[in-house]
C-alpha cells in the first residue's frame, strides 16, 4: 500500500509540473492537459476456507483467468459426504409417517361411529370419550412424526451446506494473482488462505489531480486514457469517485475512473496518461 500511494504521488507530481509549465486555467487544465496515472484491479480478493481440511484437488494456477462461481479447488470430504447420505436416508423415509397417518385415520372412522351410536346411546359415554382421546393421542403421534421429518429435512440441508463449503469457489470473474495452496496441504482457522484473484473487468484508474481542477471534475464525466507502450491505443474511462479530502503535502486530490476491459485486453498494474474529456 505505502509503495501504490508512493508511485501515485510520483505521478502526481510530474502532473503537476507539467501543469505549472503550461500556465492554463482550470477548464483548460481539464479538457486538455494530461496527468499521469495507474491502472489498478478493480478489485482483488483473498480466498480463504471457512472450514479446516486437507486440500484434495486444485483446479487453477496463477494466471488464469476465471468466472465467479468456477470451482477453484476441494478438501477432502469423505465424511461429509457419509453424512449427507445419512441424512438424505432419514428425510426420505416413509414408513413411520404412513404407519401413524393409517392410525390417525383409523381413529377418525372409530370417533365417528362412537359419535353416532352415542346418539343413539347404545354406547356408555366412557367409550365416546375413549374414542375422542384415541383420536387425539393418533394426531398428535402423526404432527410428532411429521415434525421429526421435517427436521431430518433440515439435518439434510445442514449436511448439504456444510459438503459445499469444502468445494471452494470463485466469487468474481477474473484473474487468479496468486495461488497458496498444494494438494496435500492442511488448512484451517489459523492458515485459511488458499488464493488472491483479481476482477480485472472493469479496471480501475487512479489518478492525483491538482487542487486547482477540483470542481472541474464530477462522477459520469469521461476521460481518455493511455496505458502504457505497447498498449497504448487510447481508451475511455468514467469517473466514478472524486475525492473530498485533499492531500495538502501535493496539493492534489484523488480521482478513480472506471475502465472496461470485457476482453481482458488490458492487464492491471500498467502506468498510464489521461485527459478529461470536456462535459
């Protein structure tokens, strides 16, 4: 960070003696000098495991480039896998919720026909009452059978979740920086990392603008940037972020642009010029 924010004010610096050089007014210094800049990620990620496990597979090295969602490498999960099984076994089984919805409604035809031969008491009213808790004691057995299904279903899901947390995924479309880890290693909460990637579309564009263009420049506003040789077609950049807060060491203050890359033609890290463009 310390040598990003050095490097920055280096160019910085130059813009500003290019500026004073020219002597030209702040919507001139705008619309027609060129400042010096970087071109950045526009985001970098560190990957990491939320659980502990041996690395079983890697499927990326550094360089390549992925999509969010791409499958970056497992742990070994055997046991886990064991247990969703189990758990798949106990959600989908039938036999006790059959056999309790058969009593249930087999206590439901007994009521009624206690119910109708109480009318006509030729029953005591001590079995009418039998028949009415039977019917009760058969409901509530079905609801508790229906509840122990219903949390075998979630043990299930549970089991699922905690299986997928050992498939480790990208969670961004671009380039993987640095790869940490082997098969055969061992990660856990103390050493979770396992790679840092890098969303190289859109790039991000830094650039330190002298105090005296501050107002000149509003997000939405476009700019033309060129990167470095050999990449040095010019490109358009919006402007995203303007800083409030100067910097009073340079008298500057930080603009971010974003910059399309959907062919990842443009590799971050590049030094870069660019003139805004009038509004």
């Amino acid at each position: 960070m310390l040598l990003r924010r050095a490097a920055l004010m280096s160019l910085a610096g130059l813009g500003l003696a290019w500026l004073a050089s020219s002597g030209g007014g702040m919507a001139d210094a705008a619309q027609r000098e060129e400042l010096n800049c970087l071109i950045e990620p526009n985001t970098t990620v560190t990957v990491s495991t939320p659980v502990e496990g041996i690395v079983e597979s890697v499927n990326v090295d550094r360089g390549d480039l992925v999509q969010a969602g791409q499958v970056l490498a497992k742990l070994e999960s055997s046991v886990q896998e064991a247990e969703v099984s189990v758990h798949r076994y106990r959600s989908e089984m039938q036999a006790e919720l059959k056999s309790t919805q058969t009593r249930y409604e087999f206590s439901l035809r007994k009521l009624a026909r206690a119910e109708e031969m109480s009318k006509k008491e030729t029953i005591s009213r001590h079995e009418l009452d039998e028949a009415q808790t039977e019917k009760l004691l058969a409901e509530l057995a079905r609801m508790e059978v229906q509840e122990k299904k219903r949390l075998a279903e979630l043990e299930y899901k549970r089991a699922q979740a905690a299986l997928e947390l050992r498939t480790i995924k990208s969670p961004l479309a671009g380039a993987v920086v640095e790869r940490l880890i082997s098969p055969g290693d061992f990660r856990n909460n103390l050493d979770p990392k396992m790679f840092k990637l890098a969303q190289i579309h859109p790039l991000r564009v830094v650039v330190f603008v002298p105090v005296s263009m501050f107002g000149g420049i509003s997000t939405g506003m476009r700019a033309e940037v060129i990167p470095e040789a050999p990449l040095d077609r010019p490109r358009v950049a919006e402007v995203t972020v303007v800083d409030r807060v100067m910097d009073a060491a340079s008298g500057t203050f930080a603009v971010r642009l974003e910059l399309p890359n959907p062919k990842y033609q443009l590799p971050a890290g590049l030094k870069c010029r660019i003139r805004f463009l009038p509004k």
